[in-house]
C-alpha cells in the first residue's frame, strides 16, 4: 500500500560531495564501474590492504544515481610497534551506479571484509554485486521489498486501519449526552439485553 | 550445488556427508545479544558456521538522515550502547570537519572529550570481560567489573543526567562545565583502579581453566585479520600496532603519553591481555588528563551560528534571544561537503562517512562499524573449532549488536 510518507525529492542535494574541494588529506578518487575491479585490484598490490568500508550514498536528482564508497587503508607490512607502522594512510574510492542497471563486480575476492559490507550495500540500496557468493539481504528479514536507505523510500509504513471500538465500553466512558453509535451503541444494547436475562 | 555457496539449510546440508545443522540463537546467553549462528557441525567440532545478524536492525542511519544534526546524535549514541560517547565524539568530530571549525573547539572542551572517551573504553572493556568470564564459568569476575563500571556511570549521569547515554558531548564542544564535586568521585576512581586491575588480573590472567580455555583458542592470523578488516583489540592481539589514536590524532590524543599494547599470538587470551593492557593505558590517560583539569576556560565554541548562545545573555541581547530560537527550532546548517571521520572505539576502527547537501539535517550518515566487521571473522575462526570454543571465539572479538544491525 503505497504511503502518504514518503519524503519530498524536488529540492533534495544533486551531487554533495563534488560541491566542495575536499577537507580531509585521504586520497579521494572516482573511477568508473567498468574499471572498478582493475583500480581496485591494483590498489591492492601496492599495499591498500585492508578495506576499511564499504558503504553507498543515493542522489536520486542525478545521473548515476548511487555512490558506492570504498575506504582503503594503506599498512606496511608486519610492523611489531606503533612506530614503526609509520603513517599510514586512507583513501576513498567513489564509483557512481546508474539506477537502471544498479550492478557492480565484487571486491570479496580481494578483501573478506567486503563479504558483508556488499550484503548490506545490496540490502538497503539494491545494488547488485556480480560474483559475490551469498549476495541476500542481511539487515532486513529475507522477504522485505523495498530498499530502505534510498531516499524515495517511505518513512513510515502505511497507515494503521482504525482499530474498532472495544465492545466493553461502559456508559461512563461515554460522554453525558452524546447519544452513543455504531458498535459502542450494539455493545451497550447487549450488555442491557444480558442484564434484563439475568434479572 | 556447492556447499561454499549457498544458505545453510537441513535440504543442502543432508545432501552430502555426515554433517548435521544446529542453529544457535538468538536467544542465548553466550552469544550476547541477538546473534544466530546457523552451524554445520561434524560431532563436536564445527565445519561451517554462518552467523544471521539484523536482529536488532532499527534503522539508525534512516532515522537520523530525517533528524537535525544535533538530534541525530541521540540515536546515534545508541548504536554502541556500551560506548556512547565513542559513538557521539566521531559524530561530533566529523560534523566539525564539515563546519571547518575543528581548530576553534576551546581545550578545556577537547580534554573532556579524552576523558569520556577513556572513562567509556574502561567502562566497555568492563563489560566484555564481567560477560566473557561468566561464559567461561568465572562467576566473581562480572561483580568486580561491574562494581568499576558502576563508578564510570555515575560519573556520566553527573554531566548527562542519563547513565547510559549522557549525549554531553555536542558540536563544538560540551554541554556544559563538569558539575561541582565531579573531580572528587573521579579522584576516587583513579585511585581505586589500580587495585581493581591488580584483582581482576589475579582472578584471571594465571588461572589454569581460564588459560585452558583461551590459549591457542580462536587463533586469527594476521593476515586474515586484515583481510576480514578486523581492528581494535583484535587486530593488535595479532600482532599490528594499528591504533586510530596515534595513526590519524583527533581532538588532541598527540598530546598525552600513552603505549599501543600488542600481541602476536592472535589467540583469545592475547586478546584478553590486549584488552587488559588497554585498560591501564586509559587509566593512565587519564591521570595526564586529570592535572590538565585544573585550568579552567570555556567548553563550548562562542560561535552563534553553531551553539546557542549562554542561557544568561538571552534576557539580556535580542540577537542571543535570536540565535537562541533559531539554534533550538531549526537547528544549525552544515555546507554541503562529505567527511570520513574515525575514533578509536573499544572495539575497533569506528567511522562515520558523513554527507551534508547544505541542509539542517546530515543527508547520509554511514557508519563503519568495528563490531560487525570483527564479528564476520567468525566466519574464518569458527571452523575446526569445538563447539564450546565458539562461545570463547566470539566473546573474545567483543561483539555490540546495537552496532552491528543498527
């Protein structure tokens, strides 16, 4: 049942995070889906080894729809202490996904950690991951439509049905002089039907 | 029909071999909180385990998306229930960022913010280890840790007036000075913990059936620990230094002294000694805070436009009545921008991916939750481990399932 909730897209964001340079000293880069897997492989022979996120944003105003955003971090390897680790460093990937044909390879084989982080990516935006090995929803119960985190999707269910009046309402519930109606009225005339029986 | 591949159920799994499906949870003890875990066992020994989680999925990073940037906070501290001000202080951290005034935030404000932040890292690590010894059958342990924990939510229902989410620290600094007679209870904890530690390390740390029931249990490699993203305790417990405190400073941690405790055995009990270890280091980031309490200054960043303006000055300044009115019904506005922002939780790598489109309200709010990554190791720990080891595996990653499902 489609509901009265669901939020207004006229004057929502186009595109946030290209309206400003970046803030932050994490290498930012945008590469495209058909390039994903290679950039990404790559970046992870030059020692980005650990995927730190992987998370989407949607911007329903543009073209591609959805971000999917990769944070890598770069360690050297195998350092004991905390001096020696250095300063490591992260690095996002942004890679945009067109709403038509919401698909993305999957990174699983690169990193474990991108086994879950793809489940839910997939769960709450609907973006599919091609050759992920159990792509099925993670947060939401297995039948769920709908993907909840794009932003077209309602907030509130629909609307309760009215629950009806309970049948156990006595004649002080109802206000003095207001003539009572429906099933309250149906209840009251079988509750004086019971006591004239029992009388 | 490969068996790697697809859902556990009975139908696949009587398919082939002499492995039987046992399901575990959500609903039990050991497995803190609503964790199912849907297992393949052979006898006694697991071969396959596939945890269900989203049981307690609310829909945190929804709600806060339709919230004002300082309402958000308050739902977002409940994602980590058992470190709220984790939670709130990388929030508040990278709405700062956002804002660009991250170098305005007044010292006293950012000292607090250390202070809270170890205070709910001893208070976490109380937790976990009151409930991973219960699960091993050591039953005085979860007393003298919740006494500690105690202490540490009085000292959070002082400044917040809530003992488990206090939602004290804000956007541009705090919510007000420490309450009088604050520093004396704090006092008391300080000194009190060192013999606390010294019992809880004595209960445990030689003890024969807790070290049969953790030495070469759980082992993670360390290269599967970067592979599963697992950070936190459980990543230095098997051998890297990687701490978000000394690898990417926020609000001051480069000022104080302090060790990154590390293992390499990658087992539950170098994950115990971690954590341990850990706990000390807090206490002795607090003692450095401690004497930097002493100087007084302001807490919260005399910018308007951000944080309402004194409650004393609204009788007296029409444009304080303003800014006041405005702060409270519609909140402040955020430039559009986006920011990855990240503490060091109890856990692990906590991070917040914040968008702003310009509005009132953050746009997306994505969190990197240390829990769920830690916990989805599980899936290369578990097996050829026994089934009661399970119970040590996970109790030892340390799991918060207000974080995981959010």
């Amino acid at each position: 049942m489609p509901s009265t909730q669901t939020p207004p897209l006229a004057g929502a964001a186009v595109d946030p995070p290209s309206l400003r340079p970046p803030i932050e000293d994490a290498a930012i880069e945008r590469v495209e889906p058909a390039q994903l897997h290679a950039r990404l492989e790559a970046l992870h022979g030059e020692g980005w080894t650990m995927l730190l996120d992987l998370g989407a944003a949607d911007y329903p105003q543009r073209t591609p729809r959805f971000d999917v955003v990769y944070h890598l971090l770069k360690l050297p390897s195998q350092p004991r202490s905390a001096e020696q680790l250095g300063a490591p460093q992260r690095m996002r990937v942004l890679c945009g996904v067109d709403a038509a044909d919401p698909h993305l390879p999957t990174v699983s084989d690169l990193w474990k950690a991108a086994d879950w982080a793809e489940r839910e990516v997939y769960d709450l935006f609907g973006i599919l991951f091609d050759g992920h090995p159990d792509l099925r929803r993670i947060q939401m119960p297995h039948t769920w439509e709908g993907y909840p985190l794009r932003k077209d999707y309602p907030l509130r269910g629909p609307a309760r049905e009215r629950s009806p009046r309970p049948a156990f309402a006595l004649k002080s519930n109802v206000q003095a002089g207001t003539p009572p109606s429906g099933e309250t009225l149906a209840a009251l005339q079988e509750q004086e039907k019971e006591r004239e029986r029992d009388t | 029909m490969s068996l790697s591949t697809t859902p556990l159920t009975p139908e696949v799994v009587s398919l082939e071999g002499n492995s039987m499906v046992l399901s575990m949870g959500p609903q039990h003890p050991s497995t803190h909180g609503v964790l199912q875990l849907v297992l393949e066992i052979e006898g006694e020994s697991v071969v396959r385990a596939d945890p269900e989680i989203g049981y307690l999925h609310t829909g945190i990073e929804k709600t806060a998306e339709n919230l004002f940037w300082s309402q958000a906070q308050t739902v977002i501290e409940r994602m980590d229930y058992l470190a709220p001000e984790s939670n709130s202080l990388c929030y508040v951290l990278g709405v700062e960022r956002l804002l660009g005034i991250t170098d305005r935030i007044p010292k006293r404000a950012e000292r607090i913010r250390v202070l809270f932040s170890e205070l709910t890292r001893i208070a976490s690590h109380c937790v976990w280890l009151g409930t991973h010894s219960l699960d091993l059958g050591a039953m005085s342990v979860f007393f003298y840790t919740f006494d500690l924990r105690e202490n540490i939510l009085d000292l959070q229902e002082a400044v917040g007036g809530a003992r488990m989410h206090p939602n004290y620290l804000r956007v541009g600094g705090c919510n007000g000075d420490l309450p009088e007679g604050f520093l004396d209870k704090f006092d008391t904890l300080l000194q009190k913990f060192p013999g606390r530690m010294r019992d809880l390390r004595g209960l445990l740390q030689a003890n024969p059936i807790f070290q049969d029931r953790t030495i070469g249990i759980a082992r993670l490699s360390l290269e599967d620990a970067i592979s599963w993203g697992v950070t936190g305790p459980s990543l230095r417990a098997s051998g890297l230094a990687y701490d978000v405190r000394r690898a990417f400073p926020y609000t001051g941690y480069e000022g104080y002294e302090f060790d990154v405790p590390t293992r390499t055995e990658g087992d539950a009990y170098a994950r115990f000694l971690v954590r341990l270890d850990e706990m000390e280091q807090a206490h002795r980031i607090l003692t450095q805070v401690r004497t930097q309490l002493e100087e007084p200054g302001p807490v919260m960043i005399a910018d308007t436009k951000v944080a309402a303006p004194p409650k004393e000055t609204i009788a007296l300044s029409m444009e304080a009545l303003i800014h006041h009115f405005k702060i409270v019904s519609e909140g402040f506005r955020v430039p559009p921008g986006d920011v990855y922002q990240a503490v060091e939780s109890p856990r692990g790598e906590l991070g917040y991916y914040i968008v702003s489109d310009g509005g009132n309200r953050p746009y997306r709010v994505r969190t990197r939750p240390p829990s769920l990554y830690n916990l989805q190791a599980i899936k290369g720990i578990a097996p050829g481990n026994l089934i009661a080891d399970l119970v040590v595996s996970i109790g030892s990653l340390d799991p918060v399932f207000g974080e995981v499902d959010r």
